[in-house]
C-alpha cells in the first residue's frame, strides 16, 4: 500500500467521506475514489467498511504481538 493509500485509509478510519478526504488532502474527489478502489483490492474487501475492519485487525494483531497478554 502506498503512503497514500494509506492516508486515505487512516481518514476512512476516521469516518470521512471521499469528498472531506479530497479537501483535506488537496486531492481531486476522483482521485481519492480511485485510492479507495486500490485499498479494497489490496487488502480483499469489498466496501470501506470491510478496509475499517481489516485496518482494527491488523492494529490488534499487531499490539498483541508487542504487548502480550500477561495471563
């Protein structure tokens, strides 16, 4: 995933919408549509809710790995 991409996602994280990413970003509404279509591929799902999801994920395994559970 690109350092944009990546971008786009961590907004999409946040809730906004293609539109708000542009303006925030200084980015055309269409390429922003384009990056989320990139981050779908790349990570297999199908909607910005599943990229949310696969990011929350990621974000645990990778804590779990750094701080394990002291049980």
């Amino acid at each position: 995933m690109s350092l944009r991409e990546g971008e786009v996602l961590g907004w999409i994280v946040e809730g906004k919408r293609d539109a708000e990413i542009a303006a925030i970003l200084g980015l055309s509404t269409r390429t922003v549509e384009k990056h989320v279509q990139h981050i779908l591929e790349k990570v297999g799902v199908e909607t910005r809710t599943g990229a949310v999801t696969w990011c929350h994920e990621r974000r645990r395994a990778i804590e779990s790995a750094i701080i394990p559970n002291s049980q």
